[in-house]
C-alpha cells in the first residue's frame, strides 16, 4: 500500500511552539502537538529548538516535508560557532524604542525609512533591537557574526545546519533592513544598526525548497504570512487575529511605504505583499481582566454579556505594556468612567469592547493605507473563540464577521507551504477551505467614539524607558 504523502507544518509562536501533520494532498490535519516556551520577552533561543525537537520527533518518519512559520523580528544573535551572544529580543520587547527614533532619523525621517524598508520602524523592528545591543551590550554585539530570525533558526535547525542558513522574503521584511521591492538585503542597514558588518540569511524563492535530503525543509516565513498561506486569503479579504498580538492584515499586489507608520509594508510569502497594522495589546486585555476579576474566560464572558453596550459609560485604554499602534512603546492602561454604580459586568465589558475598538482602529488604518479592503473580515486567533469576542465584534466592527472553524492557521499555512516545496508546483496546492460561520450584529459606533476620545486624550500617559 503507497503511503500518502504527508508533510509537517510548525508554528514557533511567543507562547509555544505548535506543529501539524498533515495530508499534503488536501490539508487534512491528521494530528498536531504543542510544547510551551519559556515566559518573558527575552529568552534563549535554544528553549524554541527543545520545544520544536518535542512537536516534531518520529514525523520526520512519518513526513517528506517540513515548514516553519515563526514569530516576526526576533533577534537571534549568533557568535562565530553559531551560540547565541544575548537571549533574543522578542517583537514585544519595548526596551529598544529610543533605538527605533534613532535609526529611523539616520535613514532621513519616517518617509525616507518607509521607503527603503517598507515601514517606519519602532521597537519590534529586528534593526532596533541590534542597536540596543550596540549600544547597551557592547561585548556581546561585537561578537556578533550572523543574525537570524526566530523562524530561520528553527528551520536552520530542522535542517541540521547542513546548509546555510536562510529565510524567506516574508520574514525578512520585517527587519528593518529588507528592501521588499527588490527581494534584497539592505546589508548596510543591517551593518548600521549593529555597529559592524555581519552575516545575514540567503532568501529563498517563495515555494522552494530551501534544504533536500530524504526530507524536505522549506524556506518557512513569518506568522502572519504563514496565517495568510493558511487561511487561503485573497485581495479583498481583511484578516484580524486576535492572539498575544492584535494583526489586522490584508494581501496587496504593490508594496506599500506608508510614512506615517501606522501600516507596516511586508511582503507575503506568495510574492505578493501583506500590509498589517499590529498592536502588542490583544488577548493579553483579556487574560489581565479575568485576573483582576477573579474568574475564569468563560465567566469574563458571561459577564460581559451580561452588560449594556458602552459598559454603562466605563471605557478602557489598554495599553498595558506600551503599544505599537498607535506608537506609544511606553505607554500605560487607563480606565475611565467609574463610578459608585459600576459594576463586575460592567469592567468584563469595557475590557472585551477595548480589546476590538483597538483592533477596528488597526482595520480602519489597513483599508485607509492599501484600499480595495471590501471583501470579508475573517477573525481569528485564540481570542476568537470567546463567546463575548464574538458576539460583539460585529457591533463593533460595524459589519459582518466571518470565523472560520479553530484550527492552528499558522502552522497549517506551513504546512501549506511545505507542500508547495515538495511539489515543485508554480503556486501553493489548493487544499478545500473550512466552512465558515458568520456573524452578525446591530452596530454600535458610540462605543467605539468614546474609545477613541479616551485614547486622544491620554496619549502623554507613559511609564519610564526601559534600559535592561
């Protein structure tokens, strides 16, 4: 009997590291597996290479291909014999945002960075974060010799460094030193930032292979293009997922260099573009308010459900631990509106309506920047399967929201993209999408003009810069 052809998508998130096995014929998810990371912002890379050897294990028997989708911008900075010199900086790591406005006016103002790099960089930039290694490890960024991101390190790894090391045009275009345009490396940003020249991953074509022995390794790609692959997104379509990020993005076929920074122009991991509006704010306002509150997610949802529309005035900003969009990388929550009458229901409301008014800002700024956004709004993430996320997200989002069924998008769009390798094909297979629920909802733009009100007005609140 002919075994079927199977392939290995992996998913090396912020939290864990997931991975699917699955029918490289039609995208059947025969079984997937996940093992945690360590918390923090900092960590060693090397915990990201345990948990994937833990996912993966005997597939490699099982599979003829593997791809990795990973966390965007990391910085794994390597020594001469491939150790890391400094646990990575993680995209949510704050501590490089005086770094950000220092490279970004080297480059010539916001425009003039846009324009080279495809986005106006703050501190989730890799380039920021080799600055701030620069200028606050001077030791370990001179023995700096190779930068890698979070994904390219794993995937280098499931290769067994058999090869050197690579990425895809996706991931590296969310550098800081990337010129998507041109498929590129802009090494002398990259040697800017860092204080010395250093080694930089090959590119690999989009769909090819970047590894082949008896298995397969893909070039892999960053998550949100991963999710994008997984999801089978087309132009119109306006993707928001909800996990320890906020991301709306949408597919493009010109690049975009939006000067103000609000949108960020990466590239996809088709050949096309994948603009995105980010906020570092997301499932994590839920996790702090089931905290505060003493329950669990399912009874932070029935309380909010239970609240009036506007939690009875109480408004929340969320930006707990600084926030990317808006740019405010040291900014702080803030609560308005209480009074002697509120009530429990009425903070697990405000909290889920901020967590959306936010991501509807990030949708708002998508569409105004790239345009065509008219198809449908797709909703996704862990977040996403809360019934009180639900339920108020097309109110908040004023339309129509279309769920498709949970499932590990990132890692499958890998898994997507380890087929496409492995055959060989001009474009990914057509694996048969989901079947999707769509929600409706009457409107509620009061809800969000006071969210923003409240964000206008408390944009100077700021905690002090971090510097180790």
């Amino acid at each position: 009997m002919t075994r079927t052809t199977r392939v290995i998508g992996v998913d090396s998130s912020t939290q864990s590291t997931k991975a699917v096995l699955v029918d490289a014929d039609d995208g059947t998810v025969l079984a997937q597996r996940a093992a945690p990371h360590p918390p923090g912002t900092a960590v060693d890379p090397r915990r990201w290479l345990d948990a994937c050897d833990a996912v993966v294990g005997d597939w490699r028997g099982e599979a003829d291909a593997v791809a990795v989708a990973g966390q965007q911008h990391g910085m794994v900075a390597l020594d001469a014999d491939g150790l890391p010199v400094h646990d990575a900086l993680l995209w949510n790591d704050t501590r490089s945002a005086a770094a950000a406005t220092q490279l970004v006016a080297e480059m010539g103002g916001a425009q003039a960075c846009a324009d080279a790099v495809g986005s106006v960089l703050v501190a989730s930039f890799t380039a920021t974060k080799l600055r701030w290694l620069r200028d606050h490890r001077p030791e370990a960024a001179a023995a700096v010799t190779r930068v890698l991101l979070p994904h390219d390190y794993v995937s280098w790894h499931l290769a067994g460094r058999h090869t050197e090391p690579f990425t895809d045009r996706g991931d590296a275009s969310g550098t800081g030193y990337f010129d998507a345009r041109t498929s590129a490396w802009r090494e002398d940003l990259a040697a800017s930032a860092l204080g010395h020249d250093v080694a930089l991953p090959r590119i690999v074509a989009d769909g090819a292979a970047a590894y082949e022995d008896a298995f397969v390794v893909a070039g892999g790609t960053g998550d949100n293009m991963g999710a994008a692959l997984g999801l089978g997104l087309v132009p119109g379509d306006v993707v928001v997922s909800i996990g320890t990020s906020g991301v709306a993005s949408a597919i493009a076929e010109d690049p975009v260099a939006d000067g103000t920074g609000a949108v960020t122009g990466f590239a996809d991991a088709t050949g096309r573009y994948l603009p995105m509006a980010t906020t570092m704010n997301a499932a994590g306002i839920l996790d702090l308010q089931a905290r505060l509150l003493g329950v669990d997610h399912s009874e932070l949802a029935r309380l909010a459900l239970a609240a009036p529309p506007g939690a009875n005035g109480v408004t929340l900003s969320p930006y707990y631990g600084g926030e990317r969009t808006p740019d405010r990388p040291r900014a702080t929550g803030l609560w308005a509106g209480l009074r002697p009458t509120t009530t429990r229901e009425d903070l697990a409301r405000a909290a889920v309506e901020a967590l959306l008014c936010s991501l509807a800002d990030a949708v708002d700024l998508l569409a105004s920047r790239v345009g065509g956004c008219d198809g449908r709004l797709l909703l996704v993430g862990g977040a996403a399967r809360n019934p009180a996320v639900r339920a108020l997200a097309p109110a908040i989002f004023g339309q129509s929201v279309h769920v498709p069924p949970p499932a590990e998008y990132v890692a499958l769009g890998a898994a997507r993209q380890a087929a496409w390798a492995l055959g060989g094909t001009e474009a990914p297979p057509l694996w048969k999408p989901a079947g999707t629920e769509v929600l409706d909802a009457d409107p509620t733009p009061f809800v969000r003009e006071a969210y923003a009100d409240l964000r206008d007005r408390t944009g100077a609140w700021t905690q002090p810069e971090r510097t180790s």
